[in-house]
C-alpha cells in the first residue's frame, strides 16, 4: 500500500499506523525523553550559575574573605554587577549560539558552551578581587544566553508533536531544580567553593551530549541525509516514514537552506520576530519577572518578616509547581489557552495586591531605595526602622498589625505561580516553534537579545516607578499590563499545538 505523504510534525502518535505496538511506543518516547532530559541538564547549568548570587551575598555579608583568606569585599555597585553582568553577557551569547547552531550543530555547539561557563566558574573560586568574578560572571552569561537559544530549538526538533509542548516545558522545572539547588548548597557552602560543585554539573552535562543524537532536521538542511534518516528512524519509530518527514522540512525551508539573514526578512518570518518580542515584552513587564527577582525586597515592603532565605525558597518552591502544571497542561490545552489564562490570573493578583497597598497606605512602609551602603537597603517603617542586606533582615520588624497582613504573600505566590503556568515557560517554547528550521536559532538570537533588554529595563525601572506610582499604582500599572497582554495573546498570538514546526 502506497505511503501517504504527510507533514513533519504529524509523524507522531495521531499519524501512526496501527502496526505500531504499545512497546515500541513506549519505547519511543522512553528514547526521547532521554534525550530531553540529558539536554535539559544544560538548563540546570546555567541556573545554577544564575542562581549563585544569592546565597554568595548572603555568605559574604557574613564573612568577607576569599579562598585565600584575604578580604573581598565588594562595593554596592559591585554587587549589584553580579547579577547585571549575567544579563550582559547573555546578549552577545545569544548571537554567539545563533551562529553556532546554524554552523555547528546543536549538538557540538552545547558541548562547546560548556567551557566559558566551566572558565567563569574557575576565575571565581579562584578569585581574590572583585575584577575576577565580574569576567566570570560575564562568560557564564555568555552560556546562558547562546544555550538557551540552542538548547530549545534542539528539544523541539527531536520532540513528536503531540508531546512536543510538554518536553519544551521540561527546561523549567531543570531551572526550577537548579536554583533550589543552589540556595541548599548555600547553607553549607562558602560562595568560592559552589563553583566546584558547577564545575562538575558542566562536565556531566558534556558526558551526555556527546551521546546524544544531533538534530535530524539540522542534518537534514545540513545535507546529511543518510545521517538524518539513521536519527529519525530511531526517534519516530519503524512505522513513519521518514522520508516524507525529510522532504517536508526541505520544501518548508525552501529558499531558506542556507540560513542567511536576507531569509529572515520574509514577511512571515519577521512578523513572527514582532510577534514574540512583544510577547516577550509583556513577559517582563507583567510583575512576574520583578515578583520573582525581588521577592525579599516586596516581602520587607509589605510588612511580611520572612528571612531572605525562606522567601527565595518559596518563590521557586511555588514557581516549579507552577511549571509542573504548565508541563502536564500544554498539550492538552494549547500554548494561547495558557498564556491568556496566566496572564488573566497575574491581572488579578495584581489588582488585588495594588488595592491592598491602597487601602494600607496609612500603614505602609516608606522605602528609600537611594540609600545603599554595603548593598544595604534602609526600610522605613512608622515608629521603627529595619535594614537588610542583600534581602537578609538583620533587625526584625514587628508583626503587621493588619488582619489582612497574608493578603500580599498570597497575592505575590499567585502572581508567580501563574506566570510560571504560561507567560514564562511558554513565550520561550513559542520563540522555539514559530520560526523555520533553517533560521530558527539566529530568530532566537534576536528574541533573547530583546529579552534582556527589556529584563533589564523591568527591573531598573522598578525604583523609579515606585517612587512615581507608590507601591499601590505600581501593581495596578503591572494589572493593566497584563490585561493588555491577555488582549494581544487572544488576538496575535497564533496556537502552534498540533501543528507543523520547521
């Protein structure tokens, strides 16, 4: 009987023929979830990097020397490049792994990128200056930003589609993981001596990928058809063919195999770049991503006396529930479905958390935030004063007066919780799908180019606007937000579930 020609993405479940057997489908995803995974781990890498800062400031306000024992001590500014320079080097990182994947591979490339993190780790353990972990930090910025790029084209590329959703959902919980991890490593760790512990995630994580399969569709565009029929055979089973898979990715990557950056200017390739800027944008500007960051910050400011610790721990605990839901939930209820429910839900958190400032405003806390020595920040309450350092409260406020003391932690536990449903995890897993195979990930280097922008922005604008607005009209500003932000996700952003990638 003649093999009917069908689309890439249909070579899944819904498009086998009946002589697939359980086992083989078992078997068949048992692979590929492997593979997800192993590649996953990258993701945990450069959480774990990210997520250093944290218990590193708290370490250092407590003992302030080095591994050689001398003093490092680090000025405000300094302190405050630690995270920045993360996000500096992300930008050159993502163009760095939009060439790479193109060039290279996905595979190589993330193998690659393993050394500058492993080298920034190395200048920090080592380091007796600030100078020295300031270069560290940048090149684990730069295997942030080109792993991410590439990491997420290869998980789509290999994925069936009827479980691509929920495997592109995977890396958030590896994220969620490794910044737990991170903070516990804090409890019995000094900050020069978590680098070796990073140091061996990188090389586990090199171990894998060298037995990894490269991207089939890469190979494919690559011209290394034999090489990409062997692969997709073992990832799609006896029962597809394959060839209809191979020529489906050429004819969609038609006038596009090269990958230059003239096939970027096709009106559907860069209207899909507007698309998930945008989106993108709203990721950022929402409150979730300034909830998640300054958690302690909000927590002292509202009155709630959580130690720095607890509350970072909370956030992510919630934040990798939230991402357990989006991974089991997406490809049953589709990539907008998420979105606009996620954003609906941060709407009203930040409604309700905007209200409850309003009507405490008697109540509430002045906080300077011009006031910064040793990273310090001065919290100015009615008939008290509290400092806290790096988010660790070294004199505890009293208990809030207030019966409704737990609405802001509920609220600020809603907002991040829904975000990490849908704005977060799946903005990425669209910035993934949306583009062709031949361009994907030098689409992506411009997406996370735009992601750090406006990261950046976010979160240095959050002082101003707090001044501007008062803490009350800053959470009814992120409302509006993400209502216009449910609004564009309703309208503009098209649903990828069940449908062709590449």
């Amino acid at each position: 009987m003649k093999n009917t020609a069908l689309p890439e993405s249909l070579a899944t479940d819904r498009a086998l023929p009946s002589a697939e057997t359980a086992s083989g489908r078992r078997t068949r995803l048992f692979k590929q979830t492997l593979i997800v995974m192993s590649v996953c781990l990258t993701f945990t890498v450069f959480a774990v990097s990210g997520g250093w800062t944290n218990p590193a400031l708290s370490d250092m306000n407590r003992d302030q020397t080095s591994v050689y024992g001398t003093a490092m001590i680090l000025e405000p500014w300094e302190a405050d490049m630690l995270g920045s320079l993360v996000v500096v080097g992300m930008i050159p990182g993502a163009w760095l792994g939009g060439w790479m994947g193109t060039r290279v591979g996905r595979r190589h490339s993330l193998m690659i990128l393993q050394v500058p993190v492993v080298l920034g780790w190395i200048l920090i353990a080592l380091a007796y200056n600030p100078a020295m972990i300031h270069v560290g930090r940048v090149l684990q910025g730069i295997n942030s930003g080109a792993s991410g790029v590439i990491a997420n084209s290869y998980i789509v590329e290999v994925s069936d589609i009827a479980y691509r959703g929920t495997f592109a959902s995977l890396p958030g919980i590896f994220i969620s993981f490794g910044s737990i991890s991170t903070l516990a490593l804090g409890f019995v760790l000094r900050w020069f001596q978590i680098p070796y512990v990073g140091i061996a995630l990188s090389l586990v994580a090199a171990a894998l990928l060298s037995f990894l399969p490269e991207s089939p569709t890469f190979l494919t565009l690559s011209g290394k058809e034999e090489e990409a029929r062997k692969i997709l055979a073992s990832l799609r089973g006896p029962s597809v063919d394959v060839e209809t898979e191979m020529e489906t990715v050429c004819r969609m990557n038609e006038n596009k195999m090269k990958g230059s950056f003239r096939s970027m200017l096709h009106p559907r390739v860069w209207r899909s770049v507007v698309v998930i800027c945008i989106l993108m944008f709203f990721q950022n500007f929402c409150g979730y991503a300034v909830v998640v960051t300054f958690t302690t910050r909000i927590f002292i400011e509202t009155g709630a006396a959580v130690d720095d610790m607890v509350a970072a721990l909370l956030v992510i605990v919630v934040t990798m529930a939230g991402f357990i839901i989006s991974t089991i939930s997406i490809d049953k209820f589709g990539r907008r479905s998420l979105l606009v429910t996620s954003t609906c839900l941060i709407a009203l958190f930040s409604f309700l958390m905007g209200t409850h400032s309003y009507l405490e405003k008697d109540k509430s806390m002045e906080v300077s935030v011009s006031l910064l020595e040793s990273n310090t920040t001065i919290v100015e309450n009615i008939g008290y004063t509290n400092y806290t350092v790096d988010g660790h409260l070294t004199i505890d406020p009293p208990a809030s007066d207030s019966a409704w003391w737990w609405v802001p932690v509920v609220c600020m536990m809603g907002i991040t919780v829904s975000g990490s449903l849908g704005i977060g995890p799946v903005s990425w897993i669209l910035s993934a799908e949306y583009f062709p195979t031949s361009v994907r990930t030098k689409c992506m280097a411009i997406t996370s180019t735009m992601v750090s922008v406006w990261s950046f922005a976010a979160l240095q604008l959050y002082s101003p606007l707090v001044r501007a607005l008062t803490a009350a009209g800053l959470f009814w500003f992120y409302g509006g937000v993400s209502v216009l932000a449910a609004i564009f996700c309703l309208t503009c952003v098209a649903e990828t579930k069940d449908k062709a990638i590449g």
